[in-house]
C-alpha cells in the first residue's frame, strides 16, 4: 500500500476475517440464521431462567433433585442451541408453558468455582393468564422435578439460595422499572 493511504475497513459480513479460515455466512432472516458457530471449542454453558408472574403476582419456582432450594425454571443452554431457545426448552419441560422470552430483565455472573454456569441470564416469562396457570397445575414434570410452587415476594429469601433469590429480586426491580435488554441474535430481535 502506498504511503498516506488507509487500508479500508473490511466489510465482515461475507469475507475470512484476517488469520481465521471462518467464511460468515451471510443471511436473510431471523429463520437463516445458523443456531451457533460448531466450530467454536466447548466452554461454560450459560444458565437461563425465566421470572414467570401468576395474576396475583407470585413467582413461579422449581424445586429439582439436582439442586438446592428453589429456583425459577430453566436450565444451560447445549452446545449450539440459542440462549432464548434453551430457555424456552427447559421451561416446557419443567412447566408445561411455552413462552416467547425476547426480554433479559438480569444478567448474573457467578464465579465458574461455584457454578459451572458462568453467566445467568433472567428472561421476562411473562405474567400468565387462567388457561396458563392451568397448563402448570396439570403438567408433569419429569422425575428430576419434585416440586412446582407460586411464591410470594416476601417468601422468596426462605425458599432459594441466597445468589437465587438476589437474582430474582433484581429482575423483579428490573421489571418494576420498565427496565429490560432485547435478546438479539446478531444484531435483530429474536421472536
């Protein structure tokens, strides 16, 4: 290159990036959009959870036989699942529901000595109308659940671990506020 003259910025969308033998792939839609890189190396998968609200405004908490106290429902994502999607998998699992999660209301990093979860993501689960709570009383769970349970704000502290429960209390703030991030997948919003 001739001295003065700057390099221009490489458009990175379809072309190697400099040093990596990895093409980005280009898309269209949401629906085009590749689940993860599979070439990436296996790390720490991240929990994710959902702040699910009954009409009367008690959260909906899973008790497992893996863990202790209880917990909003959810799980770690598998390698090559997309965060909402591993949300949404766990929480039909364990619920019943089937819920669109687009809004993160926390994000929680936990020391990966503690957990093997790394980051914690809260999604906004909703609030649920009659035929939704239904859905939860009458669904079973597999063997791993032991226990589905509405709990109030104010009992939440006696029933979760302690880094559980300050992670609902934030979400919980979050909402309260208004305050949220959009879950996006390269830029648009997931759905």
């Amino acid at each position: 290159m001739a001295p003065g003259r700057r390099a221009r910025p490489r458009d990175r969308s379809d072309r190697r990036a400099a040093g990596s033998s990895l093409v980005q792939p280009s898309w269209r839609n949401r629906d085009d959009l590749p689940a993860q890189n599979s070439d990436r190396p296996a790390g720490p998968a991240p929990g994710h959870q959902a702040l699910i609200l009954n009409r009367g405004g008690a959260v909906l908490l899973v008790g497992t036989t893996c863990k202790s106290g209880l917990t909003p429902p959810g799980g770690s994502a598998e390698r090559n699942e997309l965060p909402h999607l591993a949300a949404r998998r766990h929480i039909e699992t364990e619920t019943g529901l089937a819920l669109p999660l687009a809004r993160v209301l926390a994000v929680d990093y936990v020391n990966m000595q503690l957990l093997p979860e790394g980051m914690n993501f809260v999604y906004w689960g909703g609030r649920l109308v009659p035929t939704q709570e239904q859905i939860v009383r009458r669904h079973r769970p597999p063997a791993e659940i032991v226990e589905l349970r509405w709990a109030r704000r104010a009992e939440l502290g006696g029933l979760m671990e302690v880094d559980q429960h300050r992670r609902v209390e934030h979400a919980l703030d979050a909402l309260s506020r208004g305050a949220h991030l959009q879950m996006l997948l390269r830029g648009v919003p997931a759905a």
